[in-house]
C-alpha cells in the first residue's frame, strides 16, 4: 500500500511540475494573454472529459472485482467495451465542437481571444484519448503494478517540457505549441498502453482491433457526414442545436452498424427488448 501511495504521489507531482511547467514556457515566450487562452482550453477539456467519464466510472468496481475474481474474459470485456463507449459519449459533443468550434467559443465567451480555437480544439483531441485510455488504467490499477506504467511515460511528458520550450521561442506563431501539447499527450498515452499491456492481460492486438479500428471507423463516418452535409448550415443558435441533435443520431447509427460487433448488437438488442417487449 506505502509503494502504491508513493508512486501514485510521484506521479502526481510530475504531472503537476509539467502542467506549470508549460503554463510558465507559454507565458514566458508569448505572455499572460496567451496563458488564459491556454487555461480556457483546460477547462473545456476538462468538461468534456468529465461527460465521457461518467462510462468509466459506472464499470470501474467492476473491473478491478472481475480481475480480482479471475474472470479474465469479462475484465478484457469490460476494459475493451469501456473505452470504446467512453468515445462513443464523446463523440455526441465533440465533432459539434469541432466544426463549430468558432461559433461555440463565441457563445461561451463573447470576444474570443486570438488561438483560443486551435488550443480548445487541441484538448478536445486530448480528451478523446483520455476517455479511450481511463478503462485500460482501470485494468492497471487492478494488477497493482503501476510503476513503470506511472512513472515512465509523465517523466517522458516532463522531458518535452525543453522540447516545448525551443518550439515556443523560436517558432513565430503559439500554433506550434498546439502541436507539441497535443504530441506530448498521444506520446505518454502510447507509452501508457505499451507498459500497461506487459502488466496486464490486454493485449495491443486486441487494443487496436477491439478499441482503435472501431472508434477510428466512427470517427471517419461522422468526419464525412459533416464535410457532406451538416456544416452546410450557417453558425446561428437555431442551426447548432440542430447539428447537436443529427450528430447525435448519426453516432448512434454509425456506433450500431461499423463500431460494434456482432454480439454486442445482439447484446444490444436483447437489453432494448427488455425495455420495450
């Protein structure tokens, strides 16, 4: 319990160390204006997050007891399931977001200041992996080898700190930052899943095919229904609850038919005739 408490506290404290870390590069190389556009992003990350989540946190007791227990193929079950769902959630607000990114910060804060949408839509991007990957920590955790997995990739997150830094002060635009802070998160989430995969009984074949192939299909689904169709329609109130709501069902149709398997249809449609006999 003291190892777990102590590595658990490390790995705290160097997300902290490069989470003001990298406020101080950005107000250092391009000013506290750029600092507040940074933090706004935060925080819609964090809201964004908070509503995809709400899947993990339902199955978390759940996956540490099918673990502990020795069901192996119910934890894989629940971890793979997990991710994908979280996504899933996700998807509902963030290609709205996304293509409408201007109007909506607009919305929320009247005059937006310059690159507050490219660093927002950067987090949202972060909190795609962020939702894809809670389950597989949740899988971690319940092995209780956490140290590498922990430790590893927040100090490799640490080191892109100078990387970050270089970036800011000689590129011309705070842009390039977008990319470095977008990078450094995907980095340490692979490295996440590349040591979680060594402690744990998921495997990255079973990663890629049961987690990252069927977002990524829904994901190109709903990239090609707004490119064709719903950002046609012109940034005003009235028009983005109406996307809000087509993007709702078009996830659920695409989820349906490209990114869930046979069984989990049939899953699927077992439940809903409980419901609707």
């Amino acid at each position: 319990m003291g190892k777990f408490a102590g590595i658990s506290t490390l790995s705290g404290i160097l997300y902290v160390v490069t989470s003001e870390g990298l406020v101080l590069i950005i107000n250092m190389t391009f000013g506290a204006a750029l600092n507040a556009v940074y933090v706004i992003a935060l925080q819609l990350k964090n809201s964004i997050l908070s509503f995809a989540l709400n899947v993990y946190r339902a199955i978390a007791p759940q996956i540490t007891k099918t673990y502990a227990s020795g069901e192996f193929e119910d934890h894989k079950t629940l971890v793979y399931m997990g991710s994908k769902m979280a996504v899933y959630m996700l998807y509902l607000v963030f290609f709205p977001f996304l293509f409408q990114a201007n109007y909506i910060m607009h919305l929320w804060l009247g005059t937006v200041p310059p690159y507050t949408v490219e660093f927002a839509q950067a987090m949202a991007f972060v909190s795609l992996t962020y939702a894809a990957f809670e389950p597989i920590r949740g899988a971690v955790m319940a092995t209780n080898h956490i140290a590498k997995f922990m430790l590893i990739p927040d100090g490799v997150s640490l080191f892109g700190l100078p990387i970050a830094y270089i970036c800011a002060k000689n590129g011309d635009s705070p842009t390039i930052l977008v990319y470095v802070v977008l990078l450094m998160e995907v980095l340490a989430c692979v490295l996440r899943v590349y040591y979680g995969v060594q402690v744990s009984i998921i495997k990255v074949r079973e990663v890629l095919r049961r987690i990252v192939v069927p977002i990524c299909l829904v994901g190109s689904v709903q990239c090609g229904v707004w490119y064709a169709f719903l950002s046609r329609f012109s940034p005003t109130l009235k028009h983005l609850v109406f996307t809000i709501l087509l993007n709702g069902i078009t996830t659920l149709i695409a989820v349906y038919i490209v990114g869930m398997t046979q069984s989990e249809r049939h899953t699927l449609r077992r439940e809903v005739r409980k419901l609707w006999p």
